[in-house]
C-alpha cells in the first residue's frame, strides 16, 4: 500500500502529505510516562552519556537533520558535537577516538560514504549509533546500536519524511541522553508535550499546500533563491535549499543568515528571491535586523514567520509573508521545512520536471 500513489500525482507529493502519519509512527510506544523509551539504546545510554563528544556524521538531507538536530543534543545533553559530511571525514581521514559516539544518519542505510565513514570509526573504536529508516540495512547492521525512524517507504529521491522523522528521532534520542540531568527536567517536559502536538502542527501547516504553488508559481523564471536561516534553521536554509536545486532544478543556496554580511549581502537586488526564516526563537530579533537590511538593499523577500508575526517581521509590508505554526523552539525546524518542500514540489511541477527521479540523482548512492 506504501509504494502505491493512491490519490497523489507524485510520491514525493505523498510523502510530503503523510508527515503527520509518518511522525506519528516515529514515535509510537516511545513517549512513556512523560519520558522517552528507545529499546535500541537503552544498553548503551551510559556509555554515551560518558563519551568525550558526539559526531554526527551523514550525507545530504540525512546531514542536515543531524544539523537541525545539533543545537539541542548539545542543550539536552552538555556533549560537545561536531558534524561531519561522510565524504570529507574520509577524504581528512578526520580523527575519531575511541571516547567518541559516532552517530551516522542515513535513510537508506546503504549510502556508500556514509557506510565507509561507520567502517572508519569502527576501526578507530568510537561506539557508533545509525539512525536509519532501513530494518536490516547495512547501517543498521554495523552500528552497535541505534533508532530505527519507522517513518514507511520514502520512494521519492527528495527525501521529505525521512528528514522530519529523522530530526524526531534525535529529539527523542537527546531526551533520552539527557534524562538524568535534573536541571533541565521542565525543558525536556516542554519539548516531549512539542512532540506529542508535532503531528496536529504539521497536518496544520499542510494547508499552506495552495499559498506555496501560488508563490512557486511567482518563482518559475527565477535563476536562483537564496534561504537565510540560523540557529534551529540554519539546517531549515540548507534543506528548503537542497530541495529546490535538486527537484525544481534551479540553482539555489542555503546561508547562515549570521554570515550574510561577510559575502552574501553583494548578490542582493529587486531581483533576486530570499527566503528568510524567521520565527520565533532566540534569535527572532537578529533576523528581525536580517530583513531590515536586506529590505533597505532593496531585496526581494519572502519571509517565513511564526502565526501574528507579520507585522513584527515586516512592517510595512513589503515583503511576502508566509505564516507558520509555533511549536517548541527546537522542533520548528520540522514545521518550516514542509513549506519549503511544498514549494519545492509545486516548482518543479511547473518548471515541467520530473518530480520523483530527478535527472542524474539515485535515492540511494551506493558508490563512491
Ligand atoms: C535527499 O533529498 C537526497 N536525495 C540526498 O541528499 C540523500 O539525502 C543522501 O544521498 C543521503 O541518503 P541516505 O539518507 O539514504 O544516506
């Protein structure tokens, strides 16, 4: 039933729409009595707890979950992490020690960077930890433990509920990290009753399906789009991004908005589309300046917010505004992404390419 499109004319349309089911199954029988259970690392959660840092290591949309998830493993848990894109850790032959978690992402579980890398911290002795969408891959296989994000049969090569399945299940893992630390009790019960809303949010932020194709279709003959994020978002800018360029085929760049005035600021005129994100967080004044700057450059913005905000993020309305639910701060990267992938999905329908096999993409790549 899985791999059929049913009433979709795509799958990755599908499997844009089933977030709120696919969320749902990430975490069923895993939010116990106000705390996380996961079966899959229950042995090793002292060891973790223990480790010297974390490394997420992963490849393209399963790299940038591990970035979305970054800031609050760090938060929940006090370790050090580091990030690491599997080809370069191998082309570095970067050091992992034997005090290190090694934690590879991978949908598929086949990604062959991605399982050289695991061969190399298997040899240099971290404990390594898959989060995979695959029972019995090779990931899941190799590592000494892990989460399996049961988030069904992702058959589009845009990954799209692999990715927010993939951010819940590092949430659920870091609340699980964490669970000893008495100080941060009241956040973690915040972040778990998030959870429990995240999937009512994301059926809500669904709904944005037809203000998302109008705004693609005001997007068709753009060259390029730029998306500025930071914090929680940052990983948000560099998803919506790889979504953009790797369906709609349109060259688009994903920006540390902290960044935009070390560079990025020269590229802006009345032409060219930004999208920058900027809903409530600790960092919702920064972004508030972001747009105050790119505005008096006269850039062409559309701004993504949280619900009532459009007037804080654009006074004088002018720019687009696309309004999004609130949900815990660290868990919004999973609502802000579903726009992204909305309009990713709606441009390169009307661009006319070929939305599930994009050309010279594999879902799963199994060479060097
Ligand atoms: C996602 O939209 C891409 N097709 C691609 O970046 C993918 O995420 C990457 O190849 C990693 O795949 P994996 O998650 O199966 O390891």
């Amino acid at each position: 039933e899985q791999i059929k499109k049913g009433s979709y004319d795509h799958f990755m349309q599908k499997e844009i729409h089933e977030q709120p089911h696919s969320l749902t199954t990430t975490m069923r029988g895993r939010l116990k009595d106000g705390g996380v259970l996961l079966g899959g690392l229950k042995e090793h959660l002292k060891t973790i707890r223990r480790c010297r840092r974390v490394v997420f290591i992963g490849c393209g949309t399963s790299y940038n979950a591990a970035l979305a998830a970054r800031p609050f493993v760090e938060e929940l848990t006090g370790i050090p992490v580091t990030m690491e894109v599997a080809s370069d850790l191998l082309d570095r032959q970067g050091p992992i020690y034997r005090e290190d978690t090694a934690v590879f992402v991978s949908q598929s579980g086949e990604t062959a960077d991605t399982l050289l890398a695991l061969d190399y911290a298997l040899e240099n002795g971290a404990l390594c930890v898959g989060i995979t969408n695959t029972v019995g891959s090779t990931l899941s296989r190799k590592t000494h433990c892990g989460v399996h994000i049961n988030a069904g049969c992702e058959i589009g090569v845009a990954s799209t509920k692999a990715y927010t399945s993939q951010i819940v299940a590092m949430a659920m893992m870091a609340l699980a990290i964490g669970s000893d630390q008495i100080s941060t009790q009241a956040r973690r019960n915040a972040i778990i009753s998030g959870l429990t809303s995240l999937p009512s949010c994301v059926s809500g932020v669904l709904k944005l399906d037809a203000e998302m194709k109008e705004l693609a279709s005001s997007l068709i003959d753009s060259e390029s789009l730029l998306v500025f994020g930071r914090g929680y978002n940052y990983a948000t800018a560099l998803e919506g991004a790889l979504k953009v360029k790797e369906v709609a085929l349109m060259h688009s760049e994903g920006m540390l908005a902290g960044e935009m005035k070390h560079g990025p600021l020269a590229l802006v005129d009345e032409n060219l589309p930004i999208i920058v994100i900027a809903t409530r967080d600790a960092c919702f004044s920064k972004q508030q300046s972001v747009i105050q700057q790119l505005l008096s450059r006269k850039g062409r913005l559309v701004v993504m917010c949280s619900k009532g905000d459009a007037s804080a993020v654009c006074p004088n309305g002018s720019c687009r505004v696309i309004e999004v639910p609130g949900v815990a701060d660290c868990l919004q990267p999973v609502i802000n992404i579903i726009p992204l992938q909305l309009l990713a999905y709606h441009l390169t329908v009307l661009r006319g390419f070929d939305v599930d096999q994009p050309r010279n993409l594999a879902k799963s790549v199994t060479t060097q």
